[in-house]
C-alpha cells in the first residue's frame, strides 16, 4: 500500500515515544496496514478506519501532546485521503471483474450459439434439403474427409470456406482434406459430384448421412466431376 507518511508505524512510532504517549493499539494497526496487498480492498478499508478510531481517541486524550496532536491531525487527514483512494480502486477493479465476466459469458454464448448452429448445418438443416435432392434439384455440398471418416454439408448457395471449421470440428481435427461440389439425383442415387475422385468415398458418405441426419438412404454415390463413380 502506497500510503502517506503519516500511516507509518515507523513514524508513529518514533513521535509517540518522543512525547510519551500511551498507545492504545494504533501502531500495531499501522503495521497491519502496512502488510496489507494493494488488493486487500476489505481488509485495508477496515483497518483504515480502525486507524482513524484509534487515532482521534488518542487525538481528543488530554495527556496526549501538542506535537502526538498534530501528528495525529495528519494521520487522520492521510487515513481519510486513502480511504477515498482505495474505496475508488476497489470500484474500478469490480468494475473490470464485472466486465470480464461479461466478457466471458458473451464468449460462451457465442459459443453455445455457434455449436448449436453447427449442430444444425451439420444436422436437421439437411433432411430437407436431402428431400430437394430427391425431388431432383441441385444443391452446392462441401465433403470433408480423415481417414475413414467423413462429414458434409449442403446449401442451396455456394458453401464459405469458413464452413470448412464445422466440419473440421465435427470430425475432431486432424488430417482433413476438404472436397467441394455439387449433389444432385443421378440414376435414383443421391450423387455427390466433387472436384477430385476419392475412392470408396460412396461408402462413407452413406454413413455420415446417417450418422449426421438419422435419415437412412439406400442409394448414395461419389464421382469426379469427369469420372466414374468412385
């Protein structure tokens, strides 16, 4: 605590022997004071003002002298300084703890918000737009692939390169490669045209859809955009 000369117990110390004065616990409570951290906001203002008690008691004792007196005069001027001082950094720092707070429970919400959101994409979003598949309209899909796991997305729009995060998460990291294309019904199948040929990718792409959806497709295929079928 960077507190006025007058808050010393060194100093008080030193005046009340010089004028004889009895003390009455007021150095012991300086010396506590002095131990106090800068952020014992509580603990100081309580002692501060165990401080200006013990100091005007003294103050107002008639064996008290004229120079303890004066001294005293300071001190109690110096307490009541610095308990203006800590009562404000005892505000400011709640109100950066409050903030903080806040701060991190917009962040979670934000990521509740955007899990569930995924969830979504990544979930009941496509049962529909499955069924337009089937009905024969073609839609924007973005696979994404590590090892013998596959997850994807589709849009009615071309799918952002920020979607791929999503996918990324959903298929917990790792060494994924991403495919982009089309899905379209070709030959009764739901067919995934992808700009490289995967093999064995018709296979996985049957689970995900499962897995993603709960919705069970019979016929699901996978080719290059100028190739067979993988």
């Amino acid at each position: 605590m960077n507190a006025s000369k007058y808050l010393s117990d060194a100093g008080w110390k030193d005046v009340s022997a010089k004028s004889n004065v009895k003390d009455n616990g007021l150095l012991k409570t300086l010396a506590e004071l002095r131990r106090l951290g800068e952020d014992k906001y509580d603990q100081t203002l309580n002692t501060l003002s165990e401080t200006v008690k013990l100091a005007d008691q003294l103050k107002k004792d008639r064996k008290t002298a004229p120079a303890a007196g004066k001294y005293l005069d300071e001190m109690l001027a110096a307490a009541d300084n610095e308990i203006r001082v800590v009562t404000k950094a005892k505000a400011a720092a709640e109100k950066s703890a409050k903030a903080k707070a806040h701060g991190a429970q917009n962040r979670q919400a934000m990521e509740d918000g955007g899990n569930a959101r995924s969830s979504e994409v990544l979930g009941t979003k496509l049962k529909p737009l499955l069924r337009q598949v089937a009905r024969g309209q073609t839609l924007h899909a973005l696979v994404s692939k590590s090892g013998q796991r596959v997850a994807f997305v589709l849009s009615r729009k071309p799918i952002p390169p920020a979607s791929r995060k999503m996918l990324v998460e959903r298929l917990g990291g790792g060494g994924i490669k991403h495919y982009a294309g089309l899905c379209r019904l070709e030959d009764g199948a739901t067919t995934f045209v992808l700009n490289a040929e995967v093999a064995g990718l018709s296979k996985l792409l049957k689970q995900a859809v499962l897995e993603q959806t709960g919705v069970r497709l019979h016929n699901v295929a996978c080719r290059a955009e100028d190739g067979d079928v993988a």
